[in-house]
C-alpha cells in the first residue's frame, strides 16, 4: 500500500483539522521513486524512516513497508507517518510555508 492509499482509506473527518493531512489528500501523485516508507519498532517506539526524502507528490507513491511482527491499524500507520512528517515544532503559517515550498520542485531537487 502506498501513502496516497493509505490516506484515502481512513475516515477523512477524523482529520480535518490536521494541515498537513489536507496538504497530502489534495497533492496530486507524482512519478517518485522505488523508495519505501519504512516502519518499524525499536526500544518501544514506533520509527518511521524515508517520509521525508521528495517532494510531497513522490512520498504519496512510496509504498510503507510495516515490520512484520508489529500489529498497527490503518488509523495508527497514518498518525505515526503523519507525526513523523511534522516534527520539528512548526507553527500552523511555518509549516504551511514549508510544504508550499516543498512542493516547488526545484526546490525539492536542492534538498535532495
């Protein structure tokens, strides 16, 4: 399942006031690359790698790959993706701005 399926498999309501949610359900899927979103479990805590290598259009096709041994809902997956997506604290108007720019592609290439 790539992140653009997992997101249109979940309740969209139960995200309506997550931005960043919003930003990725009307991006359009670009062509990406054979990356994967991985997802495991190490010293108890989820670990989400790869959810920031692209722009937003080419992380959407990435498939998440889940270790195996862990038992997660569709609803944790896209929390814990969604999570790892924004750290850093932003402000609702930073983190606007940051994926406005993320989605320039020339600039996504320098960040590369």
């Amino acid at each position: 399942m790539t992140l653009r399926d997992l997101i249109n498999s979940v309740d969209s309501e139960q995200y309506s006031d997550n931005p960043l949610y919003q930003k990725l359900r009307t991006t359009k899927p670009e062509y990406g690359y054979i990356q994967r979103i991985q997802v495991k479990e190490q010293d108890g805590q989820l670990v989400i790698t790869n959810a920031h290598v692209g722009s937003l259009g080419d992380i959407l096709t990435y498939v998440i790959e889940v270790a195996p041994e862990l038992n997660i809902s569709k609803v944790q997956l896209l929390d814990a993706i969604l999570q790892e997506m924004s750290k850093g604290g932003f402000s609702e108007d930073e983190e606007s701005a940051f994926w406005d720019d993320f989605d320039n592609l020339q600039k996504a290439k320098i960040i590369r």
